[in-house]
C-alpha cells in the first residue's frame, strides 16, 4: 500500500528550497507556492510587493515509510537560518519569512519539538512559524523546478548543500521497515493457526520488544470500563487504566493510533515509568470496537514514527 503524507515548508526564496528539498530520498512531490497570506490568487508580482502577508513555500509529498518527519525538519533546519526573521540570505521580506504549515494536526507536536531541539543550538530565539495551512496558491509555472530549468539561476543556497540533500538517507526509518517486514512474516507462521488471544499477545511482545530493544512492550485489553494489563515485556506497569485517560485510553477513545514523540507535552499522560520519554499506542478492532491496545515506550524522544504506525497496525490484526 501506498501511504503519502504532505508538509508545507517556507524557506526563503522558494526556487533554492524546493531544489534543496526535493532531492531529499523519500520526498516525492514538490510544488512551490505562496502560503497563509490574505488574498485571493495571488500572483508573484504581487507577493513581491510584501504586502499580501504570503509565504514562498514549498509543499512537498512523501512516503513516510522512506523519511520520517523528524528527519524532514533536520533536513530543512539545515537550509535556513531559523533565527532570521523575514530574511534567509540576501532576500528581505515577509514573504521570506521561514515557517512550517501543516495539514495534520498530529504533526503538529513533532513540530514542536523539533524546533525545541533545534533552539538549544541557538543562544536565540527561533523567527520560524508554525501554523496549520490556511491557504496554498500554486505559484505561476516559470517559478516550478525553476533552477531545474535554469540551472545557472539566481540561489540564496550554497550549491554543497544540494549535494547533502542528494546524499541524505533516513537509515533509522529505512531499517525499522525493513524490520517489521521480517517480523510480520514471522508472525505470520508464528501466529498460524492460534486461538488464544494471550498467548499471541505474549509473543508479538517478546518479538517487537527484542527486535527493537524498546523499553516496554505490551498490551491493555479492554475488560469493562478499563484497560486491564496484559502480556508485556519490561519493567512492572500500571494495571488499571481509565477509559480516555492516558495515552492508551485516549486510543481506546478515539478509535485510533497515537503518537506522542515527547510524554511529557501529552496532558494527562500516565508515567508508569519516569525513564519513558516517547511512545505509540496502537487499537486493536474486533468488528470495529477496540478490543485492546498495543502500547510500546521508548527511552529516546520521538521514536515512533509513521513507519511504526504503518506496520504496528498491520501487525495487530494478525491477531485474534
Ligand atoms: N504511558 C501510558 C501508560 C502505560 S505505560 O506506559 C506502560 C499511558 O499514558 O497511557
């Protein structure tokens, strides 16, 4: 299955930032264009006036199975100067502004963390915005692929950077699919032929919790108005969870996979251990009700990513 998720990245100068970002393995799509601004199709000319409150941005697909969005912002930290407000290089203006726009909600706390990482390089403040998208115009086509088309053109990047941008690889997401490939079609034999929902639980866990070396992996199964412990391998856990509290009973709620890349950021998450710094919660569906969850922590920020969500939901429904 093809899965594609979408950013909106403003750099500076939109020509140099979509050259830069689209070499990026992984990045699929790139088109530039002016964002968040205040009036109806906008033209360059009239961005150019600074009076239309657009960003030059480029919106850019990709498969996260490839590239993960924490390694993405890496990518475009390295192509601008986040303290720099309304100019990157010699291009001044509100519509050099930097900022991330985006069209999940769920991106929005990788965001920030990110850019907390990224501040504690900088004795300042970071100038970068993030807001959702509000609005995207495609900008006219001369400025698509334009340095593609004019190779010699006008860039605000230095040309090296092109070349890391062609050199760049997610190894950690790349080899983390190639993992849960193998482990699915372990469990595929493994799991043939099983009835008992516990003894499956008790395996999937040993086997993620091995494979990756994370820091506690196991389930809550659904029993009344709880999530009650079950099979799991690492330290001693909370037994009892609430409907709706915590991260588990937030996925139990809404019926879907949460990624939380920094526990401390999620109101009301339950620190069953101090030394649990990231973690996913994934549902698992018996005729669309969510019968138990998988929950897997981490000690490092931000270690679960769509292409862990991708394959832990693959992987829960090979149980029964
Ligand atoms: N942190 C979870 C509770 C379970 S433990 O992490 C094992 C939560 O907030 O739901």
């Amino acid at each position: 299955m093809q899965i594609e998720k979408e950013l909106y990245l403003a750099a500076g100068c939109f020509w140099g930032a979509e050259h830069y970002l689209k070499q990026i393995d992984g990045v699929t799509f790139t088109e530039v264009g002016f964002a968040n601004g205040n009036t109806e199709n906008p033209t360059y000319k009239e961005v150019y006036t600074d009076t239309t409150g657009y960003a030059e941005t480029v919106h850019l697909r990709y498969d996260p199975l490839r590239v993960s969005l924490p390694f993405l912002l890496e990518m475009y930290f390295k192509s601008i100067d986040p303290t720099s407000l309304n100019q990157q290089g010699e291009d001044r203006g509100t519509r050099y502004r930097t900022g991330i726009y985006y069209t999940d909600s769920d991106d929005l706390p990788f965001i920030q963390l990110a850019l907390r990482q990224e501040a504690t390089h900088y004795g300042l403040p970071l100038q970068v915005e993030v807001e959702p998208l509000r609005n995207f115009y495609r900008a006219e086509d001369y400025h698509q692929d334009y340095l593609v088309a004019n190779p010699t053109g006008y860039c605000h990047l230095p040309v090296a950077l092109f070349q890391s941008a062609r050199d760049a690889r997610d190894t950690a997401t790349l080899q983390k699919a190639e993992k849960y490939t193998r482990v699915i079609k372990q469990l595929q034999s493994l799991l043939d032929g099983e009835a008992d929902a516990i003894a499956c639980m008790a395996n999937v866990a040993a086997l993620l919790h091995e494979t990756f070396g994370f820091w506690w992996t196991g389930f809550y199964r659904v029993v009344g108005e709880e999530l009650l412990l079950g099979p799991f391998q690492g330290p001693i856990a909370c037994m009892h969870i609430p409907f709706g509290k915590g991260v588990c009973g937030t996925s139990w709620k809404e019926n879907r996979t949460l990624m939380v890349p920094d526990v401390e950021e999620f109101p009301g998450h339950i620190a069953c251990s101090a030394a649990s710094r990231s973690e996913i919660v994934v549902p698992m569906k018996k005729g669309g009700d969510v019968v138990s969850v998988l929950d897997i922590d981490s000690k490092d920020l931000a270690t679960f990513t769509q292409v862990d969500a991708y394959y832990l939901g693959l992987l829960v429904d090979l149980l029964p």
